[in-house]
C-alpha cells in the first residue's frame, strides 16, 4: 500500500508538471516567444528594418542579475559573439542559464553579444538575406571594438551560417567557434547518421517544400523537432518522462526550464528550407565550393584564413564528427596542403556528451568552452596546420577550483582524421532529387499553393503532434487538469516519498530501464533497415563494422 500510494502521487505531481509545461507554451506563445535568455540586454540592431530585411537581431548582453556587466568587462578582451541556432527551435540556448557559453565569456571578461532570431520570417526571406544580415551585426561590433577582431560562436546550424562569412567573397578576420556544426555533409558511415538516410529514402527536398507549401509558405519548426525526437525514441518518449516519473519531487524545475525551450517552434521560409536542403544536405554544394550565395560570389571554404576551432563529440548523432570534419581531407590531400593555404584548424572531441550537450551542459561550458575562451591567444599564435585540442583535468573537476588545469595543442596529420564517405552514392540521391523537386515544383506544388490559406496553414500547426500532445494537459484546454492542480498542490504539503532503495522503487527503475532498452534495440534495427535499404537502393556505403555514434552512451536524453 505505501507504494501503490507513492505511485498515485508520483503520477499526479508528473501530470501537474505537464499541465504546467502546457500552460508555459501557451503563455510563450502569446508573448511573441521572446528569447529565453538568463541574461538582460538591450536591442541593437533589427535585421527586419534592413534594406534585405531578415527576421534576425543583434543583443548586447548589459546585465547579469544585479550586476551591470559594464563595471566587469575587459575591453581588451576580444568581443563574443554568439550565434544561436535556427533549427525549429527559438533563440535562447546558448545563454538560457548562467553556466552557459554566455556565462562563460562573461566570466572571462570578454564583450558578450548575442544573435537573436524572431518566429515568423520575412516574406521570401532567403539564405543570402540572413547571409548579410550576419555580416551587418560582425561589422557593427567590430566597429564598436576596433582594437580587437570579434569571435564568433556559431551553434549547429549557426556554425555553418558563421562558416560562410569566413568563406565568402569578402571573408572575415578573428576565430570561429563551431560546435556540433555540419559542414560535410556526405561524410561518415552511413549507420552513424540515420536522419540522412530517412531523407534520402523519401526522395530528398520535395517533401520539405510540399510542407512549406500546405503551411502557406513557410516551414513549421515543429517538423525538425520530430524528426530530432525520432533519432533515439527511447530518450525523446521514454527516459526523459520516466525519470522525471521516478523523480516528480525533484526533476521539475529541471524538466520545466528545458522545454520552455524545447518546445518553442519556429518557422523558416519556403525559399530558406529549400535553400538549405538542395545545398547543404543533400546538395553538399558547400564543401564541393559550389553554393552561390547570389549572382556575385560563390562561397569557397578554401578561403578561410582566420582559425577554426571545431568541438564535435563521439556521443553525437546529429553531427557526428565526420560531418564537422570531414570537409579537411575533402579540401586538403595532405597536411603540406593545408599549411599551404595558411589554414590553422584546431579541433577537440567529447567521448560521449549529446548534441546540445555540446552547448548546453553545465559541466561542458565550465570547461570546455571556459578553455577555449582562455587558449584563444595561443590558437591565433599558432603556426598553420592541424592541431587537435587536449585539456589535461586529473581532477575529473569541470570549475578546476584545484587549479589543476592544462591545454595543449597536439599537431595531427589530415590522414589522422580517417574519415569514410562515398560521394557516388549520395550524389544518386542529390541527382533524385532534383528530379523529384522538378517533378513536384511543376506539376503539383502550384495545385496545393491554390489549395492553401492561411487559417488552413494555422489549423496544421496547431493539429501538429508536437503541439497537441503538449496543449492536450494545459489546464486552458482540458478543464480537468485543474483538479490535478489543486491536487498536486496538496501532495506537495503532505507527501512524504519512499526511499530510493526500497525494494518496489528499485523493481520499479529496473523495469523502466528495461523498457528503454527495449525501445531502443528497436530503434538499433530500425535504423539497420533503413541502412540496408539505402545500400540496396544507391549501391555499396560504408557500413559501421563497430558501435555507431548512435548507440554510444549520451550525457545528453534531449536531441537537436
């Protein structure tokens, strides 16, 4: 009885949780979805009035709870610039709390800035347009720091974003941080990256324009968020409710604070999605030099000069580290070769963290991002080559208050990297889909385009999965949930929870812990179909003889 009492109040403080997680969306919703940042800070600049209007904006972080950051900030210190990403999710990751990269430059010293993006674009906002909106907010911070060339901090999607400024027709000074950014897009085994598979196996960007189509124009976020959830059901529907389930009294202002993020969706352009799938994701068209951001310049990461720090992780199965960097030995035979052209490329892998790990854990952003921010001078010292970065922590400490804390710089060969890819497959797909987006753009997207309005783009928003299973437990939508409510609220007085190691709470854990294992061997061979199909289909792949990314242990149970 004790447990069957435990569970009925675990079950109702998790249902209070959701309901309050659905009333949280809703309310963001309604304010715009403003960036979720932890920060104060005051509006620069508003791409949306520029001459090419892009939906995005340029932040000055000015406050830091009660600190004004101007009496802190070492104007010697290079300017950061972060960069958040624009994949389906709002803006807010990269300083959503204090130990965050915006916390970590802060801490350092350094002038922070932040690159904030707005839900809905402007109309036929293109790549090129948020291109040189980009540029804009690099010039006018370099303006503001003339002594110092600024550093930017590109997130995933980001990352390439930044990339393309260094690779542009006019270039960039100052060095690029990517973290968990694609730039090689047909690299790696074909187990380690399954979402390209999927991608490839129905038909390549027709399906992603169709969707812009019936969404009158513009491309739902929410659709990215799924296909993220989809890489490793077991974490996105089972282990991230499971333990806060088994740890309702304890994991809900965790639980809450993330997906106040998590479930803020965001739309891009019809013009933008087809832009970014016809020629990074299945076009490749970055790393071959062939993506033309407009009739003037054609972008060629061969021009790159200033330095590259890549941090990729094993654990990573969005962007595993083939596709960060993959593109090096596409671009450079040899080392010879790379020096050659003056690039100074630092890299640094994780063994296991997930990919908002990369940018979102505590720990990592207390050490890893802290130690990038404070070798800066030595990377910009460095000879041209390829160097990978190695932090010496015995202490297993991520604050290092023992001080016992080293950086190095490992030179490395481009051979050392041995990084698989077969480009005649892939550009099987890319020339099927071509075909297939023809086909689509001329005989049936002007038939859906004369179907669509735009209360019928809104009803297909809201019916989205990842909505309504969201705004099912508002207490707005549902009247009941406010029975939980008031429920829950009386628990939280009188519940008095059973210790960890009571035997029906042990039984219980190892149960769910099975079942998660158990959905995730069905994911494993899930995507060894989709794998076998995809070799059968476009020929020979190189398959994973050894564990995938994918099935690699994550510090991280939330995909991006």
């Amino acid at each position: 009885m004790p447990y069957v009492q435990d569970v009925f109040e675990r079950w109702v403080l998790l249902l209070d949780t959701l309901r309050e997680r659905a009333d949280n969306m809703i309310a963001h919703e309604r304010q715009g979805m403003p960036p979720l940042l932890d920060f104060d800070y005051e509006l620069l600049l508003d791409a949306r009035t520029f001459e090419r209007s892009a939906n995005y904006a340029l932040l000055r972080i000015t406050r830091v709870g009660d600190d004004c950051w101007d009496d802190c900030v070492d104007e010697a210190k290079p300017p950061v610039i972060v960069i958040d990403p624009r994949a389906g999710h709002g803006p807010g990751i990269g300083g959503f709390k204090r130990d965050s990269e915006v916390g970590m430059a802060m801490h350092e010293g350094h002038p922070v800035y932040f690159v904030i993006f707005y839900p809905e674009p402007m109309p036929g906002q293109t790549l090129s347009d948020v291109h040189y909106a980009l540029r804009d907010f690099v010039s006018e911070v370099a303006r503001r720091h003339p002594d110092t060339a600024p550093v930017l901090y590109g997130n995933c999607q980001a990352g390439w974003a930044a990339t393309l400024l260094a690779a542009d027709c006019d270039g960039l000074t100052g060095p690029i941080v990517l973290n968990g950014s694609p730039l090689s897009y047909w690299s790696g085994e074909a187990a380690s990256s399954p979402m390209r598979m999927m991608g490839a196996l129905s038909g390549g960007a027709w399906a992603a324009h169709m969707i812009s189509d019936l969404g009158d124009g513009r491309f739902d976020g929410a659709w990215l968020a799924q296909n993220f959830e989809t890489l490793q059901p077991e974490k996105a529907i089972w282990d991230k409710y499971a333990n806060l389930f088994a740890h309702a009294d304890t994991e809900r202002e965790r639980f809450l604070e993330f997906e106040r993020w998590w479930n803020g969706y965001y739309t891009l352009s019809r013009e933008e999605i087809l832009g970014i799938t016809q020629n990074l994701f299945i076009g490749n068209r970055l790393e071959q030099g062939e993506m033309q951001l407009d009739a003037h310049c054609t972008v060629d990461l061969k021009r790159i000069s200033n330095p590259l720090i890549i941090f990729a992780s094993d654990g990573d199965n969005i962007t595993p580290p083939e596709q960060a960097m993959g593109w090096i030995g596409k671009l450079y035979p040899d080392t010879d070769a790379l020096k050659a052209a003056g690039q100074r490329i630092v890299y640094m892998t994780h063994p296991r963290v997930g990919h908002l790990g990369i940018f979102v854990s505590g720990s990592v952003a207390r050490l890893q991002h802290r130690a990038i921010l404070e070798s800066l001078d030595d990377v910009e010292a460095l000879s041209p080559g390829l160097y990978e970065m190695v932090i010496d922590n015995p202490s297993g400490d991520p604050d290092c208050e023992t001080g016992d804390f080293e950086v190095r710089f490992e030179p490395r060969e481009v051979d050392d990297l041995g990084i698989a890819s077969d480009d005649a497959a892939l550009k099987q797909v890319a020339q099927i889909s071509r075909i297939n987006e023809a086909v689509y753009s001329t005989f049936v997207s002007p038939w859906i385009r004369a179907a669509t309005t735009p209360a019928s783009a809104e009803a297909l928003r809201a019916l989205h999965p990842m909505r309504w299973t969201r705004t099912m437990f508002s207490e707005q939508v549902n009247p009941w949930m406010a029975l939980i409510k008031s429920t829950a609220e009386t628990l939280r007085e009188t519940r008095s929870p059973l210790p960890d190691d009571h035997p029906a709470i042990v039984a219980e854990r190892a149960l769910s812990a099975r079942t998660g294992e158990g959905i995730g061997a069905w994911r494993k061979g899930r995507d060894a179909w989709i794998t076998h199909v995809f070799g059968a289909m476009f020929g020979n792949f190189p398959f994973a003889a050894a564990t995938t990314q994918a099935e690699k242990p994550s510090d991280s149970s939330k995909m991006e």
